[in-house]
C-alpha cells in the first residue's frame, strides 16, 4: 500500500477526480495532514464515508517511531525506526536564527568518503519522501515546535535519491504542505555533477552545498572516492554554470582534518581554486569517530588564510559532541 505522505498535492487532486471525487478533497486531506497533524483517516471528520473508505484501502500512514534521543541543551539527535525495522538519524540543533533539522535521504550510504562514519554501513535503501517529510512531523510532535530550516545533510546522499528527494522538497514546500520557504532548504551534495546540472534546470531557490573537503584531485579521491568519477575540473566547471545560470551561491564545505588538507598551501590551493567565484566556504570542525582521522588544531589559521585572500569564509558552529553528533554516529554505533 502507498504512503499518503507520498503525493504532491497535484497527484492526489488527480486520483481523487479519477476516482470521482472532487478536486477540493485534496486540500482538505493535506489540511488534515499537514496542519492539524492527524494519524488516521478516520480522524478527517469533514470527509465523506466513501472517501474515508477509499483511504483506508488505498493509502497507509507513516509509523516513524523514536528509538533512541540524546539531548544536550542545544541540539537534540533522533535514532528513528522506519515501517520495516531500518533506522535511520534527525538531528535538531537551536540557532539563534530558528529550529534547524539536518534529515537523512537514504538508508546508509554507497559514497564511502573515508572520514564519514554513515558510509561505514552501506546503501539499504533509498528514503521515500514520506519517510523524509515523517522526519520532520514526528520531531515537531515530539518537541512541540516549529521547524524553520532544514538541512540534507544527515545519513544518504541526496543526489543519489534525486527524485524522492526533489518529491520532498515540492511537498514541504508547498503553502498547504508544511510550507518551510526554499531559502530555509540546503541541499548537500558530494559532487554528483549530472545531478546538479539537473537541480539547476529544476530551478527551486533551494540552497546548494557542496562536500569539497580537498582542492587538489589526489587528495579528494583519496577521501572521497567520488572525485574518480567527477573530477574538481568537471566539479568547479558544474559550479561555475549553476552560478551563472541561477545566480545563487554556492556552500562548499569542508572538513578539517589534522595533517590532512588543513596546512597553509592546502588553505591557498583551495583560495586559487575557488577565486572568483560566488561562493562561501564553510569550514567544519571534525567530530572525531573511530577512523583515523584527527579534528584539525588550525581552524583559525585556515580561516584567516582563505579571508586573507579574499574567500569567503565561515567556521560551523560545534554542536553536541557530547551526543554523537558525527554524521551517522549514532546509527552505527547501534549497529555494534
Ligand atoms: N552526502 C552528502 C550529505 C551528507 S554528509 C554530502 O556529502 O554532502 C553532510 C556533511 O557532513 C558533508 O559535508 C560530510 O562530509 C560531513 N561529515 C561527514 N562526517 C563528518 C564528521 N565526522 N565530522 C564532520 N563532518 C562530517
């Protein structure tokens, strides 16, 4: 049976006038759904009998329950369990500027980047977007409040369920959906190029972030197996017309990893490689898991090189580390 979270309100609109019912069911089902939160159909009381039937045998709800919460005082991280007993992460974290959610796409993940802890446990599945959308429903029931922004930045690879994760988007989106704006959504990609040409088309003022984390093609490849299939040239190339055509800005993250890509001359490859651009950098501060990587002791130092040189840069806040907050951390240590 389908997931009712899985529809975009034109494709319900469309099964219920195939199903000779009337079009304005559709708002009133994502009214249900989407502003008063119900978890049943019985519960719609201002549809007909017949319609509540055609529900009840054509469509089934979510039931996304916590399995696990680790709290620390601004950030709270969520071990959820899916319909078939998969788990997967949410992490919520405070900011002075709104209630931020970083969301899984994908159940593991196949990208395999050496540093990353939700590569450790491979690709199961791809999320349905009503396994995203829950994600979100079920964190704001449990906290009572209000999700602003949202981040894919947690277990998966977006681009890797390119049309769930496009799904997901128009639905949370949507004014008569939960209705997060699209410049409060950040898409995170580890550099599917084809995939960005194909975001860029799509045109939705979504944010776009991109995993960098090395300027130079040996070391990438050597953290992010990835860079062997779309190279920093086809990348930075992708970049430039996303740029051109959209004329947004780009995030490029990266992580910094003690003796790895935080030295000066990694600082000034990565300000040639990005000059010009219209861009950010996001340096991200290592959570440290049981790999062999080290959190970086040359945060500041990186920083004031990329400033220096006229890049734009920003340093991520930390938080949690008390909560596993590692991408995949919590997940994977379940696992054990
Ligand atoms: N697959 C997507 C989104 C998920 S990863 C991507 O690659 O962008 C989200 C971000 O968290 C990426 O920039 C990733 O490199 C980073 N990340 C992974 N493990 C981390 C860790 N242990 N500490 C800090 N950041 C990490």
């Amino acid at each position: 049976m389908k997931n009712i979270y899985n529809y975009k309100l034109e494709e319900l609109e469309k099964i219920l006038i195939e199903n000779n019912f009337k079009k304005y069911n559709a708002s009133q089902i994502y009214d249900w759904l989407y502003q008063k939160r119900v978890s049943s159909f019985e519960e719609m009381t201002n549809l007909k009998k017949e319609l509540i039937d055609f529900l009840n045998t054509n469509f089934e709800f979510n039931n996304m329950s916590v399995l696990k919460k680790e709290e620390d005082a601004d950030v709270k991280k969520y071990l959820l369990n899916l319909n078939d007993d998969n788990t997967i992460e949410a992490v919520l974290m405070f900011h002075n500027y709104g209630n931020s959610l970083c969301i899984s796409t994908q159940i593991g993940c196949n990208m395999n980047c050496a540093f990353c802890e939700s590569g450790k446990l491979k690709k199961i599945r791809d999320l349905e977007a009503s396994e995203m959308i829950n994600q979100i429903l079920v964190i704001e029931k449990d906290l009572g409040i209000k999700i602003t922004h949202l981040v894919l930045m947690g277990i998966g690879e977006p681009f890797d369920n390119f049309e769930n994760v496009m799904k997901f988007i128009e639905i949370i989106n949507h004014p008569k959906g939960i209705n997060i704006g699209s410049r409060h959504i950040t898409v995170s990609t580890c550099g599917i190029t084809p995939k960005i040409i194909k975001f860029m088309e799509i045109n939705k003022q979504v944010n776009l972030a991109i995993s960098l984390h090395a300027a130079n093609d040996e070391l990438r490849s050597s953290l992010m197996p990835i860079n062997k299939v779309y190279n920093i040239n086809n990348l930075i190339g992708t970049i430039k017309r996303y740029i051109e055509t959209t004329n947004r800005r780009i995030t490029f993250e990266y992580i910094l990893l003690k003796d790895v890509n935080d030295s000066y001359e990694s600082a000034l490859e990565l300000s040639k490689l990005l000059r010009g651009l219209n861009c950010y950098v996001n340096l991200i501060p290592y959570n440290e898991t049981k790999n062999k990587f080290k959190k970086s002791d040359k945060v500041m130092e990186f920083y004031d090189t990329l400033k220096k040189n006229k890049i734009q840069v920003t340093v991520r806040r930390e938080f949690g580390s008390k909560v596993s907050a590692a991408c995949g951390q919590l997940r994977s240590n379940s696992k054990e």
